[in-house]
C-alpha cells in the first residue's frame, strides 16, 4: 500500500472520531480560549452553532490537499476575518494545535504517529499559506 498523504492521514484521524460520533467542538474551543483569551473575547458572542460550522470548515480545509477548500475559500475566508472580524495572523496557531490535541485526546490509544505527523504537517502548510496572504 502507498504511504499516506499528510491529508489523508488528517482525514484518517477526523474520520475515526466521526466513527466514534465523538464531537470535539466544545472541547477544542474551550481548549482555544485557555490558550489564546484575544479570541475568546473576539468570539465571545459567537453561538455554539456558528462555532460548529467554522470547525467544519477548518476540517475541510486542512482535509483538502490544495488547502483552498472551495472556491477558493481559504483565501476569502481569512480576509474576512482579518480585515472585518479583527482577527490576527497569530492566532491562528493556538486554534489549529487546540483542534489537533483535543482529537488526539478524543482518540486515546487509537492516536498513532502518523496523525501527529500528518497534523503537524497540515499545520505548517496552513499557517504558511496564511503569512502569504495579505
Ligand atoms: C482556518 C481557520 C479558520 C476557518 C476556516 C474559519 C472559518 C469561519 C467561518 C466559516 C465562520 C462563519 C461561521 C458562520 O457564521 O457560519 C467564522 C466566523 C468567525 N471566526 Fe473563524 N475561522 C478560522 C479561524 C479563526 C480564528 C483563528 C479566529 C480567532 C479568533 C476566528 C474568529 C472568528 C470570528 C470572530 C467569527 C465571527 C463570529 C461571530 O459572528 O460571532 N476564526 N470562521
């Protein structure tokens, strides 16, 4: 069998605790706002449920090997948040490890080394990607 991508070895850990019908959402942003208060206060209004879809929205981005998700999105995406949420570039790293612990967390034993890989990856193509953008 042909090693995995980064990606699907992302997508391998997000589709086994979709198989466990765990949902982190709740952990991760609690997770998030510990580590990064700016954001919880930014996002302090925001609805469990608004919080859910940009969740999603993380997992298919870090899922999609171009890392545009659709449309291009990516890129429309963070200049929204920059330019009209008030959102900074820095906070993203916080955000993005709180997701990947808290799956690591829901997973327990079945975390293997190819997801901390494969996340620590995605992580650094994602946050790459985000310098470049203005
Ligand atoms: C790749 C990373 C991210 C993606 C894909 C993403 C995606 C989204 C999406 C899709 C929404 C709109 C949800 C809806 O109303 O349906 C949203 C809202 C928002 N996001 Fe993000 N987001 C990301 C990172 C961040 C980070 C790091 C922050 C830092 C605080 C942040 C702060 C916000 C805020 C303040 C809102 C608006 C909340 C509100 O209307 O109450 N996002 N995000």
């Amino acid at each position: 069998m042909e090693a995995m991508s980064a990606a699907e070895q992302v997508t391998d850990s997000l589709s086994r605790i979709a198989e466990m019908d765990i949902d982190v959402t709740q952990a991760v942003y609690g997770e998030y706002f510990a580590r990064c208060p700016a954001a919880g206060i930014l996002m302090g209004y925001s609805d469990p449920h608004m919080q859910g879809r940009m969740l999603e929205q993380t997992f298919a981005l870090i899922m999609d090997p171009s890392l545009q998700g659709e449309d291009q999105y990516f890129r429309w995406e963070i200049g929204n948040h920059l330019m009209g949420y008030g959102v900074n570039k820095n906070m993203y790293l916080d955000y993005l490890e709180s997701i990947r612990d808290c799956v690591k967390i829901a997973l327990e034993e079945e975390w293997e080394p190819m997801h901390e890989s494969g996340w620590q990856l995605r992580i650094q193509s994602l946050l790459d990607e985000l310098m470049l953008l203005d």
